[in-house]
C-alpha cells in the first residue's frame, strides 16, 4: 500500500478480517494499492497488468536471486529475500518512469476520464513532444553527451530494424483491450507518439510502444482520479506502479520456488532447453 496511513483496506487486511478471504487474490491486491473496490472493467485491466509482470521467461533476473537460494535448500522466506535483493527500480522501471513522462505530457491538457475518448488533439501533443525531444537528443549530442534520457517504454532491443516495429506482447494486449472496448487515452498517445518521432526525423523508423506501456498507462488511467482530487501525490503513483509490478513478479517467484521445489536439483538451477515450455 502506497498510503498506508489511509488505506482502510490495508487496515482491515491486517487486521485479519475474513471478509477478505472470500475476495480473490487479484480483488484484494487491487484494493490494496488503490484504496477502494474495483468495478468490473477496472479488475480486467488490472488482471493484465498481474499477468504481463509474472515474469519475463526462464532466466529472468528477478527469480535468479531465489532459484539460487531455494537450489541452495534455503527455507522458502529466505529464497523471497533472494528474490528481492534481485528485483529493484530497473525492473519495470520503463513503467515507473513513464507515469512520470505521461503526467508531464498531460498536465495541461483538459483530461477528464482517461477511460473515454475525449477528442483531444492526441497527434498534435505528441507532434509537439516529438519536436521538443528532438531539439534535447540534438543538443546533447553536441555537448557530446551519449547517455542523454530516453522517452520510456518505446523501442526494446529484441524488437528493432523493421520499418515500422510491434512488440506482440502490448500489441495483443492493446487487441484485447479494444476487442471488449476498453479506451485507454495515455496508450492512444504512445502510439501516436512513436509516428510522430519518425516523422520529425528524431528516430530512423517507427519504434514500438514497449510491453512496460501497458503497466505504465493502464496504471495511470485507474489512478488518474485520484492524482486530479490530489488524494495520492505523484511520488506515490509512481510507487504504486513499481509495487504493482513486484506484486504481479512475485506470483512469478512463487511457481519458479515451488518448480525447483518439486523437480529440481540442489545447487543446480538449470532447466534443460528440451524440457521448457510456454505456458500460455
């Protein structure tokens, strides 16, 4: 919980109500972060959100730290804290930095429902970001600055050199979204966006819009009535973001401990290629 001083879902959760027991596991993480009951749209979304950050395929950095411990025969809590001291503000950090873009991006715009298509001038907005990110890459180039900061969640090593470039997994997501008619204006705008920074010459192709997107604009959209009301500060959306992502990777944890747990050899943490599968 981000605000746990005002969280009374929070409260109630640690004092051991039962009420809470008969909630699912997606229910109550929802009312934790959020501070109040989700309605039916709300939980979809954010059950994609649970399931985009489960993991990121065998090897993945995050569950290192506890298929370590656990191949080590580490009681299970200190294979958690393996997992932990793996997992910090890079992970999902696309995300988490790009609340912070998006909320700089639209804090004068007139956005009232995130969720309804208002008719802003989403190409005119991102043409103007595109033009003012331009002259910054230019000028740090200059001044012979390569580590210069990058627009979050566009473009992914994995997913380059096409003329116009799609990552499938925020792709599908985006299809899924549509498909039940969920608007999201913040992933209208990224999209818009990646065009726009061809077009203006900044890139050499049109990037893609990143899986971290989704955490990221999703996010945003179930926390932008707050943010507006001021009842969670910007500082705290951002936190809110990260911890959504540990929640969603430490399901992930949990099936990577209990697969070592159940077939897996001590001290060798190992899966042969033969034997990996994809579960979705």
């Amino acid at each position: 919980a981000t605000d746990r001083k005002n969280n009374k879902h929070w409260k109630k959760l640690c004092d051991g109500h039962s009420n809470y027991l008969a909630a699912s596991f997606t229910t109550n993480a929802f009312m934790t972060l959020f501070n109040r009951k989700p309605n039916a749209q709300e939980l979809a979304e954010f059950k994609y959100l649970l399931g985009l950050t489960v993991t990121n395929g065998p090897g993945t950095l995050s569950a290192k730290g506890a298929k370590e411990s656990v191949s080590a025969r580490n009681h299970i809590p200190t294979a958690f804290a393996g997992f932990l001291c793996n997992t910090g503000l890079a992970h999902g950090g696309n995300g988490f930095e790009a609340v912070d873009y998006l909320l700089q991006q639209f804090k004068d715009s007139p956005l009232a429902e995130p969720g309804a298509d208002e008719k802003l001038p989403l190409q005119k907005m991102a043409n103007t970001a595109a033009k003012e990110y331009g002259l910054y890459k230019a000028k740090q180039k200059e001044m012979g600055v390569l580590d210069y900061r990058r627009i979050p969640c566009i473009n992914h090593p994995v997913f380059k050199d096409n003329a116009v470039n799609i990552d499938p997994r925020e792709n599908f997501v985006r299809e899924q979204l549509q498909k039940q008619g969920f608007y999201n204006v913040f992933l209208e705008f990224y999209h818009h966006l990646v065009h726009e920074l061809f077009h203006e010459g900044v890139t050499r192709n049109v990037f893609c819009v990143n899986v971290d997107a989704v955490l990221a604009v999703i996010s945003l959209k179930l926390m932008w009535n707050d943010l507006q009301a001021k009842k969670i500060t910007s500082a705290q959306a951002q936190k809110l973001v990260f911890t959504l992502f540990i929640l969603g990777r430490t399901v992930g944890t949990i099936a990577e401990i209990i697969d070592h747990r159940d077939r897996g050899t001590d001290m060798d943490c190992r899966t042969p290629q033969s034997e990996v599968q994809y579960v979705l």
